[in-house]
C-alpha cells in the first residue's frame, strides 16, 4: 500500500516537473535575471508546497498501513516463585582424630605390632621401644616394697598393741609409702616405653621402622585416623554472619568422588578472622563407606535466604544509568495485533542465582517484561511482542 502511494507520488511530480522544464530553459536562454531569479523563487514556493502535501500522504501512509516496522522483542510475564538462594564455598574435610604419635621415651624400637590400614582399639599396644633395664629395677623394687609392706604392717600391730614406740612405727609408715610412690613413678615410666592406641581408627601411616632409635618428643612413629567422625571446614565471608548459622541446610558435593549428600552447618565461630574477614563453620558428614578422607576438596551449598514469593527475572536484561540506579522495560499498552509501548522501570535488586536475579521493588505480579530485543529499546518506542512466556 505504501509502495503504491509512493508511485503515484513521484508520478504527479515527474508530470507536474515535465512542462516547467521547458519553462526554465527558456527563461535561463533569456539570460534576464530578474526573471530567473523570480523563477526560482516560483520553484521554492512550489517545493514547500509539494513538502506539505507529501506529509499528509506519509501520515495516511501510516494510519492505513497495517504492517509497520517496529522493532521486534519477545517478552515474559512475570509470577512470583519460591526462591531458595544458595551461597557456594568451598572446604577442605578434616577429622579431630587425625593424629601422629610421639614416643614418651627415647631408646630401640623393639617391636611394631601393627599394619598400615589395620583397625586398632583404643588402648591397644602399637609397638614397644627399649626399657634400658626399666624393668628389672621395677621388680627390684617391687621386693624393697614388699619388704616395706611388711615391716610397716608389723610396727603398726605393735603400736595398736602399744608395745612397739612411736617413731619406729612412723618411720616404717614413711620408708613403705615412700617405696610405694617410688614403685608407682617407674611404673609410670615404664609405661611410656608401650605406644598404645589413643582412640578407635586405622593405623594410615607406619613412619618409623622397627630396629630405628626414637627420641622422646621428636621423632614421628606412625599416624593413627578415625574415618567415622568426621567434618568439613569452610571459611565464610563476615557479611554472611547472621544468616550461616547452625542448623541450616548444607549441600555438599566431591568432586572426585562424584558424590553428593545433604547435612546440616553443625558449628559458627565466634572469632573473625582479622586478615581476610571470615569466620569459620564446620559440617559434619557421615562416612560410612570410608571413601572420604582427610583434607578432600568439597563444595558447598548452604540455603543462606528463601522467599516464597520471589519476582525473578534474567541478569542480562538489566541496565544501569550513569546515576547507578538499575532499570528494566517493559512492555505497556499492548494492543490486538501484539503492539505496545515501551515503559523504562527503576528496579531495586537482591540476590541473584543460576543469571537470575530477585527484583524487590519496582515490578510487581503480571508485568510483562521485554527479554530479547531490551538492548535494543527506549522508554517510550513503539515495539512489536512476537510472543509473550513467562519467568517460571
């Protein structure tokens, strides 16, 4: 319809221009200015007016076209969800009972009595280290005690008798307990020449050989863990302080172990790191088949925020002004044929997740906003809608 207006147009200007040519011509021939000069203010007159009458015919053009070249955008419209942010962190597995044992008592290392990867118990012999005649000066002096015992039990049925003195029967008071307590400290230190399990685990690491001298506190004889208790440790940015707290739901992934479970955060610190602002959680996990191990990489989901009637549109259709203030359009006025007029929208954001982002005010409950094509708008511009989905 366009095209043939636009026709006859250039028809009445080519037939209108035809015989005024002939005009012109004869009238530059005639070399009179004047008259060439009135001829060309003829000519302006004649342009204006024909200008005039050529918007007349583009406003009709326009009103009775019905294919018109707006720009083409989709849009959705919007329904409020339930929103469940989560924050991703990542954390090491660690154990409380991860140990490495240190003799008490310097000498030969007689006897290992374990594997690597054997269960032990609590309390059971691991390996022993060279008394260096310990215990024969404990059974010597188990005789001298034995013999105090007795001295002493004779002197104190005299004096209860009241026939022995005084001080001969404290005085065997003083050798029989002093014998004692003397018997008791190599006892003790005999002890320490047996390296015995300090809780229930798996023997993961024999360190020194059998036949290796060890020094008290300085040499390393072999690392003892426990797989069953066990728990994660995640550093968390401070801003997150009120919202990370015991209880909340923890979704936990090993990326070697391809393996995911769900538990809960178990303990928040009270201490701020001082040097990168975090604090620390721990999360425990149960470990049933053993395959997860001390200082194995996690990553963590926790459910820091939930609303149950979110407005969540896509991250890359939001802008932002030279004022800092985020906006979005959307599409207004939407007529039959899908045409409407777009409306810029100042939105105030939250959290966002997966490219998606919660809008909390600025939009609300069935606004239809322009996704494809919003780059391409402004406020005000007519745009055709191919079709309208909706952000669920």
């Amino acid at each position: 319809m366009k095209n043939i207006f636009l026709l006859l147009t250039l028809a009445i200007l080519t037939i209108s221009c035809g015989g005024d040519s002939k005009s012109i011509t004869a009238t530059i021939e005639g070399k009179d200015l004047k008259k060439i000069r009135e001829k060309r203010n003829e000519l302006i007159t004649e342009q204006t007016t024909i200008s005039g009458k050529l918007k007349i015919i583009d406003a009709a053009i326009s009103n009775l076209d019905t294919i018109k070249k707006y720009p083409l955008v989709t849009a959705f419209q919007i329904n409020t969800i339930n929103f469940n942010h989560f924050l991703e962190l990542q954390g090491s597995v660690a154990t409380k009972q991860n140990l490495i044992l240190y003799p008490e008592f310097s000498g030969l290392l007689t006897k290992v009595y374990v594997k690597e990867g054997q269960k032990v118990a609590k309390g059971q012999l691991l390996a022993t280290i060279d008394d260096a005649g310990l215990s024969e000066q404990v059974a010597q002096m188990e005789v001298q005690l034995s013999l105090a015992k007795t001295t002493f039990e004779r002197q104190k049925r005299l004096w209860e008798q009241k026939i022995g003195s005084e001080i001969e029967f404290l005085q065997a008071k003083a050798t029989y307990e002093g014998q004692e307590n003397a018997v008791t400290q190599m006892k003790s230190q005999l002890e320490k020449t047996s390296v015995r399990a300090p809780f229930s685990g798996v023997i993961d690491d024999i360190i020194s050989e059998q036949g290796t001298v060890v020094g008290a506190g300085a040499s390393q004889l072999l690392r003892i863990v426990n797989l069953d208790n066990m728990y994660i440790e995640v550093e968390v940015p401070e801003v997150y302080l009120s919202s990370i707290v015991p209880g909340k739901n923890v979704e936990v992934y090993f990326p070697v172990l391809g393996e995911t479970l769900n538990t809960k955060v178990g303990q928040a610190s009270n201490f701020i790191n001082p040097s990168n602002r975090t604090f620390k959680i721990t999360i425990p996990i149960k470990n049933k088949e053993k395959l997860i191990k001390p200082n194995l990489t996690a990553k963590i989901k926790i459910n820091d925020y939930t609303s149950e009637r979110a407005i969540l549109i896509p991250q890359s259709i939001i802008s932002e002004n030279s004022l800092g203030e985020q906006y979005i359009f959307i599409a207004n006025k939407i007529s039959k044929n899908n045409e409407a007029i777009v409306k810029k929208m100042i939105v105030k954001t939250g959290k966002n997740q997966g490219g998606f982002v919660e809008i909390l005010q600025g939009l609300a409950s069935n606004d239809i906003i322009i996704n494809e094509g919003a780059r391409n708008v402004k406020d005000g511009q007519s745009v055709r809608i191919l079709n309208v989905g909706n952000n669920e």
